[in-house]
C-alpha cells in the first residue's frame, strides 16, 4: 500500500478517504484493499465497492433495487432444527422475491461459530442464492463463541463466509449499503471509536454521491433508544454511534440480536434516521414482565424475513412471517429525498387508546378454576396499530382492595392470534369472590378508557381436591 494512500491514528492504520469520483469508478464487487490492522481484538477493517450504474427506469411500480434481509439464523451444530428453517426461508423469499439484487444477513449466522455451523450454513445458502445477489453477511456475537480469539473468530467467519472483511462498503445500482461489524462476542456489542469513525467516512462518501437517496447500514446490535427491544442494544460509543448517522436522515439502518418480532410497530424507529430491526430465524423473544416470559410457549416457531423494495422516490419494507407463509402488518413506506419533519414512524404517533367492542366479553373458566387460581377468558380489543398487553386487576369483591395485577402479552406473536385470550390469576385464596378487571394496552402504552368487569370465586380446598 503506498505511502500516500495511508494514514495513521491511534495505532491503526487506514486508508485516506476515497473522493467520490474514486470510489465510484470502481468496478469490482469484491474487497479493493485492507484499511484497517488489528486492534486489540484484530479488527479488520475493508472497503469494497460494487459496480455502480444509474438505476433502472422504473415503469408500472419496478422498483430500482429489491433484497431480502434476515437475522439471527443461529446455525446449531448437534441439530438441524434451525438449518431446516433456514432453508425454508431461503426458499420461500425466492418465491416471494424471484430477482434479487442482494441477500443481507445481519448477524449470529451460527450459534457457537463453530465451522461445522459456518459449513451448514454457506451449504444451504449457496444451494439456494441467486446467482445475480450479493451476498453481504454481518458478523454477530455469537458467531465469536467458539473459544477462539477475536481475531481467529473474525478470520474463520471471513474464510467461511467469503466476506472480505467484518466491516465494508459496497455499491449496488447506484444505492450505497455499509456493513458493520460487532467486534468480540459481548453479547451487548462492541463497536469502537475507530470503526465509528470509518463509518462516518463512507456515509460521507454515500451522501456525496446522491444524497436524495437512502444509505443502508447494517450491524448487529441496535442502537439502544431507537427500534423494539433495543434494551439489548450497546452502551459503548452508543451517542457516538448515533451523532454519527444522525447527520444523515437519509440513513436507514437494519439491526438484529434482539429476536423480538416484526409485528410489534415499533420495530421500526424514526427521528433523526429510521431504524429497523430484523426478527429472527431462530425462536422469539419478548418484552420481560409479561406472565408469559420473555420466551413464551412456543418460541421456537418464529420465523421472519424483511423484503426491502428501493424506488426512485421511497423505500417500501415488507414484513414476512415465513412460519406462517404469509405477510404480517402492512409495509413501511419511507419517502425521499429524507425529510425528518415528514417522518411516520415516530415514537409519538400514536394517540389513539385501544377499545373492547360493545359485544366484547369477560367470562370466567370454571373448568380450568381452582382454590387459589382462577382462569378467564375475553374477546380481544381492537387497535388502530396493535393491542400488545392486557393488565388484569384483582379485587377482593367486599372491599376492593386489590390483590393481584399484572401484564400479559396479547399473544400477538402468534398465528392466528388468540381470541379469545385464556390467562389465569394465581396465587388466590379459597372459596374468595373477586372483582376481575381487563384493561387493554397497545404497543406505545395507551390504555382503553372502558375495561373488561367480571365477577368469580374461587374453589374451595375441597371441590378443587375432588376434581
């Protein structure tokens, strides 16, 4: 590498900055040169650039550019559970998306990064890949938990994946995607001052190319703040991190680790960029506090992809339940040139209180009633977006003192959704009346005026002992 094509800070050494003209003349899609040693961890940083041409005209809605981006696929190396999945997916968004352009994976490809996880997973993707996508794959945490180094864990996910680095820059049909790189397997992630820094320079990089058009980031842990559980998201250079892409409205940025589902509306963030996160290809996890658990019932059957449409003038993400064979939700529609006062997906823009339907009901289950728990079902309420929980009340009938409350998920994860919702109250008394009450609550914690009332006893010892 010549003299004048390097510099130097904090130990590491990277590449000056490309002008625009640069970059984008030129041709291959595969790794132009090294920009980055080792860091403590051997972080290896690699600009990359695709061929850029001028998109295609669009005529009856084409849109421009069109790729599926998946999560958290968790290869496992003694089952074959998740790589059956897998394969369903790749299958079923061929079907779905029959010309794609590129194929995103945004993380904990495997589950431990053993090889023998790395061999599944690049069998039963390149089975499957199109021929015209280019693939880019994130590395995740978990694809660290093998008791390698850092270094040897990113090299084995290098050599096995065919990815030229852990952190890159490619261009597609005009559209600019940068990929970043969790840097040892903290599960909380590890992004540094030095990749925060070459992240700043290639959107700078993007945004002087066209910056009518959107930028496409992708890295493994969300942005704590921003998208639906994002509680999981990095603390380290979190505000560095954000500043940086915030000076790019245009900037929308798909992050996984979280398992959380695509149907809560909140998997989508905007205020000074959008964010999404991407599910999971693995099993589900959810908000804690809920009676059902953060890995409710059934978990394991989650299975979801995001279909991302670029058009000349917005982008459209396309939400798909791949367990479930079908759509879920309606796509998110983000318009350009980026504009953050027009932005919809805002963490205030939804107002309206859920609602129970005059011919909602609340009864109680004597069969599954006992002496010290007593189960109820009701209809599900109705949102303009989603019902998310429901916080059931139990009052002593005689004098209304509370005894019991809690949350419960509406079992929005699954398909169908259940209606009506079955859930128990435990840890009553005996031979008690009480006063039940169901409020319904949506994803952004509006709360319906009119609750769900009933009224139940419990068993006594003696009937619950006969039964």
């Amino acid at each position: 590498m010549n003299d004048n094509r390097t510099g130097q800070r904090d130990g590491i050494i990277f590449k000056k900055e490309l002008d625009r003209r640069a970059f984008l003349q030129k041709t291959t899609l595969a790794a132009s040169a090294t920009i980055g040693l080792s860091l403590a961890n051997s972080l290896n940083l690699i600009t990359a650039s695709a061929a850029s041409s001028a998109s295609i005209m669009n005529s009856a809605g084409k849109p421009d550019l069109v790729f599926p981006v998946i999560s958290d696929i968790h290869i496992h190396n003694s089952s074959n559970k998740t790589l059956e999945k897998f394969i369903t997916t790749l299958e079923q968004l061929n079907k779905a998306v029959p010309k794609q352009d590129a194929f995103l994976v945004v993380g904990d490809l495997t589950d431990y990064g053993y090889e023998s996880e790395f061999d599944k997973f690049m069998s039963a993707y390149n089975a499957h890949k199109q021929p015209g996508a280019v693939s880019m794959f994130a590395i995740g945490n978990h694809d660290y938990w093998n008791g390698l180094s850092a270094a040897d864990a990113q090299k084995r996910f290098l050599t096995k994946t065919g990815m030229d680095s852990i952190c890159y820059h490619k261009v597609i049909k005009g559209y600019h995607f940068i990929i970043l790189g969790t840097e040892d397997g903290l599960t909380e992630g590890t992004f540094s001052v030095e990749q925060i820094n070459w992240l700043g320079e290639q959107l700078k990089i993007a945004h002087e190319d066209d910056w009518k058009k959107p930028i496409f980031v992708f890295h493994h842990q969300p942005i704590k703040g921003t998208v639906y559980g994002s509680e999981w998201g990095f603390t380290q250079n979190r505000d560095l991190f954000y500043n940086t892409l915030k000076e790019y409205p245009q900037v929308i940025s798909f992050s996984g680790h979280t398992h959380y589902p695509l149907d809560d509306p909140r998997i989508i963030h905007q205020k000074d960029f959008t964010s999404i996160g991407t599910s999971t290809g693995a099993s589900l996890w959810l908000d804690a506090g809920r009676i059902q658990g953060e890995v409710p019932e059934g978990a394991d059957v989650l299975n979801q992809a995001l279909i991302v449409e670029v058009h000349n003038n917005k982008v459209l993400i396309r939400r798909r339940d791949i367990h479930h064979n079908d759509w879920t939700g309606e796509p998110f529609e983000i318009n350009y040139p980026a504009n953050k006062r027009k932005f919809s997906y805002t963490e205030d823009r939804d107002k309206k209180a859920p609602f129970f339907t005059k011919d909602a009901m609340l009864s109680i289950n004597h069969e599954m009633t006992s002496a010290t728990g007593m189960a109820i079902m009701f209809t599900q309420a109705k949102d303009d977006l989603l019902v998310h929980d429901y916080k059931v009340v139990a009052r002593h009938a005689n004098s209304g003192e509370v005894v019991k409350e809690f949350l419960a998920f509406s079992e929005f994860y699954k398909d169908p959704v259940p209606n009506p919702l079955t859930l128990t109250i435990e840890g009553l008394q005996a031979n008690t009346a009480y006063q039940i009450e169901v409020h319904a609550l949506d994803a952004y914690g509006n709360i319906c005026k009119s609750p769900l009332r009933a009224l139940g006893k419990t068993k006594t010892m003696a009937a619950a002992e006969t039964v």
